[in-house]
C-alpha cells in the first residue's frame, strides 16, 4: 500500500479512537456524538481532506503553484459510507487520495473545481467524476476549506449527492424538449400557438419560411396581420377560433395569407385545442395549397384532355366488368367492331359474341387477375359483320380498398395491316435465306468452274510454247482448243459480271418504246454463219407494226441467250422457231427448237443459281449457265414471267412475257 494512504487511514483511525476515547471520558458532549452518528449513518457523502503544510492563497505570489500543491499534495483522510458507495469503493480505495486522483479522466475540469473552491472559500459546484470501476458519476457538493489562525488553508470539508439518475432525467428531458423543438420547427407547414386573444404566442420555423417575416415581426399579432383586406371573413375565422378554444371541437378552413412581399396565397387552417406552458391554448396549423389548388386546375384541364383523348383516340378505350358486361367504349372501338353505336354494343355477350373460338376470355381474365396487368395481348375478334380483325390488347385490374375486383379498363389496338405487314416479312426473310443460300452454293460451283478449265488451256499452251516438232496441222487443233476454251471461259465471266451487276442494283434500266422485230433481227444476224455451219432452218414471226416498251440491252440480251442455246442442243438439219405475239396487256416471245430436249428432272434446275446447270452442246459447245439465270431476271426486272416446256429428244420451247407498257 501507498506510505501515505496508509499514512491517512491511520491518521483516520486516530481520530476515530480520539471521539471514542472523548465519549467515554466524557470530554465531547452529546452534540459531538451525535455528529459523528450523522456521519456514519447519512445518505450524502462525507469526506475531509488534510494537507500537511498549510496553503497561503489569498496574498499568495504564485497562485498555479499553490493550486497544483491543493491538487496534487491533499489527501482524503476521512470519510463515510455513503462516500465510499458513491464511488463504489472500499475504504482502503479511498484513503490517501488526492483531488488529482479523482479527475485522472478529465485533469483540467478538477483544476478549475478547486480553483473555484480556493477563491470562494466554498461554494456548491456539479462535477462530472468516476467510480472505480470507470463508471461516469454526476455529483453535486458543497465544499468547505479549513483554515488556520494565519488564514491559510489545511484541509477541505465536502458533502455530496450522487445525482447521476437526476442528471440522467435532466439530459433526458433536455433531449426530448430539443427534439420536440426541432420537430416543432422542422414541420414545413407553418404552426403558431395562440391564446385565448387570439394572440400569437410562439411559431415554428414553417411559419417564417411561409411568410417570410422574423419571429419578433410576427409574436403578439392576430390572422388579421397575416390576412389581405377583404380576402377572408375574419369574423367567421374569429368565432371558429373560439368556438375551438372553448369547446375543443377541431375546425378547418381555407384562408388567404399575405406574405412579407405582398403576394397572396391559398392555404389551408386547422385549429385544434392544447396546452403549452400549463395554458390553455390553440394550435394554428395552416399549409400552402397553392400547389394544390394549382393542381386542380390541372386536374380539370387533364379530364377535358382525358375527354378528348378519349373521344378522338385512334385506338379502342374500354372498361368491362367481371361478368362480361360492357361499361364504356370510345367511339374508335365501336367504330373498329363495325357498330354503330355504344348502345348497341354493350348489348353484346363479350364472350360469345365479340371473342372468336380460339380465344378464352376466361383464361385472359384468370390471367389478368394473377398479374394484375397484361400488356401486348394479341388475338382475334369479330366484327359485327362477321368479318375478323387481329387486335393488341393491354388491360389491367381496378379493385377497391378491400381489395374487390371492380372492373376491368384497357386498350385495344387494331393490328391486322401490321400482322399482314408482318408475315410478309417473315416470308422475305426465308426467300432472303434461301436466295443468300442459293448464292453460296453458286459462288462454290463458279469458282470451281471458272478454275478447272484452266488446268487444261495451260496445258495447250505449255505444248504450243514447248513442243517445238508440232505440225502446223497439230498447232491449228491446239489454237482452235484454246481459243475455244477461253470464249467460254470469258462468257462465263461476262455473265457473272452482268449478273453481279443487277444484284447490286448498278446496272442501268432504261425502258423505251422500241419495235421487237427490228431488234430482234439485229440480234440473229451474228448467228447466221453458226446456223448454216448446222444446216438449221430458223423461221421468225414478228408483225412490223408490233411495238412493246422494255430496255433494250436487256431484251438484245434475252433474245441472244434463248437462241445461243436453241442452236447449241439443235442437231444438224433441226429446226427453230422464233415468235413474237402481243396480247392486250403483254408482248410474249417463244423460242422453239427440235433439240435434244431436257428431261423433267432438269427443268427445276434451269432457273435455279444455285444448280449451276451446264450441258455441253450437240458439237461440243460450252457454256456459262448463267444465260437462262439472267434472263429470268432480266424479265422480272420488267414484271414480266419466263416458262419452258421440253421433252426429251423432241425438243424445247422457251416463253418469256412482258407487259406492254
């Protein structure tokens, strides 16, 4: 233990023995013994302090020094119970302690307490201390230096309270009451306290914000000063005012404030009967319903809006009930059901006579009410007519507060032009996937076709260039090979690129007037030297008069490849027959020849890019098979149609018509 905590408590026991010894000697009286009885068995706390040399402080030249010896070198050197179970102490916690020790938590506020108690002398101070455990500790006392003959101090004297709970309530109320204040004037609304007068009293912050006066400009006026002359009936606001205060009913009522600046506003009052301070009063809430008011106006705008929107609207607005029946349409969705009027129409059975067969309104509704809302609905519906139209529907649930189904309200949308628009667009897509599939298995077929000959035409040329002991004879063959090969060859690629040509749209379509004979006989005459080379007979037909309008690189194209082929499957002494007809809408050529005829096997291929359908002809001849591609598109580039009718060994007749204007 301490030297000078034992030092105390001896000094304690000391004292304790000298009362004892002076009651049984008779040498204190009766009061004494009383006092020291008052000191153990009292509630408030005792303690005494001593210092072993005395502390000048009044004339003192150096007063820090001496409050840090005060705070520093005092010891506690006796003490009661109730002291020592406010610190929840044993007595051997406390002896010998100084005031230094008891403010380890917070040194600079037990300087200033014992600065107090030096200059006062004594005095009734509120500390904020700590148990031995740590625990925070409020204590009120009442300290009392000792002093010597010379006026210097040696010892101090305190009686304390431990008024923690007390403080505790205190912080608390102070809490609630700061709470309550910034609830008061956190309100947005405006709230002022009035007496009996009608006199204002207190408001919160709302009420400033609201008006845009101070606290003093409003306390001690009435809702006279906050009124626009001849806006409010103030005689009314008065005796609802009173009738509040004296009978505590609650009254509400529209009244028009002035602002600070002027400016004139709607709001709302209620009046409610209260207590502040232990008074009788009345609590004044009133709230800006300008935005509301502005409000209602729009509200009415919107349902004029709403009116017309309703009336004019495109598309179907209706509202039925549960059981099917029709409460209200819009003039578009009996317009769009085929009925004349909204009367007819609610007459109808929804299920059996609006709904086709393949829709369960049933089914919709169980749906509808699981979900609450069904968007983006589509399906059939009759028509008065008999006629069906495809419609979109989005509809959802209304209930009431007790959650029952009160009807049902929604849009319907007809959507048949878009339905068909759709379709159509999902079989141009397949024709699209089919045409680009097409494409690439033609692309395959022509870079193998426009490769594979050349294999052979690089052999005729390493011969011509390397065999030296060739015969003019053999050189003749060898040149005529290759010369052949290489036209085939560049009419292949004259094609691909023709055909390349329209599929990117850049080949040029200029449709004229022209006369089909005329330009039919510039075309055969080329032919003449191949056609009696085979001894075939060509017969054409064609009136001079007849005339027809279609480009005419295209049709000079068209008729080149449809008798370039009819010569090349035409044997020796064969026949062909070119004509050219016009009926009222189209100009129609027909090409017939006595050639060897394409099985029905073929006849599919003959259009298709990707067959890629290539016969050689009855000399041998080659070609693209591109020709009867082109010309399919070189007619549809006109509107026109191509067929064929063939039979193998007998012959081909290839058609092809284009209207005449």
């Amino acid at each position: 233990m301490d030297p000078k905590k034992k030092q105390a408590q001896n000094r304690s026991k000391k004292v304790s023995q000298d009362l004892a010894d002076n009651a049984e000697t008779g040498a204190i009286n009766n009061k004494d013994i009383q006092l020291e009885v008052f000191f153990k068995q009292s509630l408030d706390g005792f303690f005494f302090m001593d210092i072993d040399t005395p502390i000048e402080w009044k004339d003192s030249v150096d007063k820090e020094e001496a409050l840090k010896k005060f705070y520093t070198e005092q010891k506690v050197t006796k003490v009661n119970k109730a002291f020592l179970d406010q610190y929840g102490a044993k007595e051997e916690d406390i002896m010998g302690i100084s005031p230094a020790d008891f403010f380890l938590h917070n040194p600079q506020h037990g300087l200033e307490v014992c600065r107090e108690i030096l200059n006062l002398g004594h005095t009734t101070i509120i500390t904020d201390e700590r148990k031995i455990d740590g625990t925070q500790i409020w204590v009120e006392g009442n300290y009392f230096l000792f002093k010597n003959s010379q006026d210097q101090i040696t010892g101090l004297f305190g009686i304390q309270r431990d008024i923690t709970e007390r403080k505790q309530v205190e912080v608390d109320l102070r809490e609630r009451e700061e709470s309550y204040k910034e609830l008061f004037n956190s309100i947005s609304d405006s709230i002022y306290i009035l007496n009996r007068d009608g006199y204002i009293i207190e408001i919160n912050r709302g009420t400033l914000l609201m008006y845009g006066y101070s606290r003093e400009e409003l306390l001690g006026k009435t809702l006279s000063y906050l009124s626009p002359k001849k806006a409010n009936d103030l005689i009314i606001v008065n005796n609802l005012l009173r009738e509040t205060f004296t009978t505590g009913k609650t009254n509400q009522f529209d009244f028009y404030g002035l602002r600070k600046n002027n400016e004139i506003f709607p709001k709302n009052i209620i009046f409610n009967r209260g207590k502040y301070n232990g008074k009788e009063v009345v609590f004044a809430i009133g709230r800006d319903i300008s935005d509301r008011k502005k409000a209602e106006e729009k509200l009415r705008e919107s349902e004029e809006r709403f009116r017309r929107i309703y009336e004019d609207a495109p598309i179907g607005i209706f509202r039925t009930t549960p059981d099917g029946k029709i409460l209200i349409t819009n003039p578009a969705l009996i317009k769009m059901l085929g009925y004349d009027s909204f009367e007819e129409l609610k007459s109808l059975d929804i299920e059996k006579q609006i709904y086709t067969h393949n829709f369960s309104r049933k089914d919709f509704i169980k749906e509808l009410e699981k979900k609450g809302s069904l968007a983006g609905s589509e399906f059939s519906m009759k028509r008065k007519d008999g006629s069906f139209i495809c419609v979109r529907e989005n509809a959802r649930v209304v209930r009431d507060s007790s959650n029952k189904i009160l009807y049902y309200e929604g849009t319907i949308e007809d959507v048949s032009e878009r339905k068909l628009a759709e379709e159509k667009l999902i079989a141009s897509e397949k024709q699209l996937r089919e045409t680009n599939m097409m494409k690439d298995k033609f692309f395959s077929i022509i870079a193998h076709d426009l490769r594979s000959p050349f294999q052979g035409l690089l052999g005729i040329s390493s011969i011509l260039s390397e065999e030296e002991d060739l015969t003019l004879e053999e050189r003749v063959l060898y040149a005529k090979k290759l010369n052949e090969g290489l036209k085939t060859q560049y009419t292949l690629l004259d094609d691909l690129l023709a055909w390349s040509r329209l599929q990117r749209g850049v080949m040029e379509y200029k449709p004229e007037v022209s006369l089909p004979r005329e330009d039919i006989e510039e075309v055969l005459n080329p032919f003449n030297t191949t056609i009696e080379k085979k001894k075939i007979v060509l017969t054409f037909v064609c009136e001079e008069t007849l005339s027809a309008k279609y480009d005419k690189n295209m049709f000079g194209a068209l008729i080149r490849n449809l008798i370039s082929n009819a010569i090349k499957f035409t044997q020796d002494n064969g026949s062909i027959f070119l004509k050219a007809k016009q009926t009222d809408k189209d100009l129609i050529i027909s090409v017939t020849d006595s050639g060897i005829g394409i099985s029905k096997e073929d006849l599919p291929k003959l259009f298709r890019i990707d067959s890629h359908f290539v016969r050689r002809g009855t000399h041998d001849e080659g070609g693209s098979g591109l020709g009867l591609v082109l010309c399919k598109e070189f007619i549809e580039k006109h509107g026109g149609k191509m067929w064929v009718e063939s039979e193998v060994n007998v012959g081909s007749t290839f058609s092809f018509s284009i209207p005449k204007n």
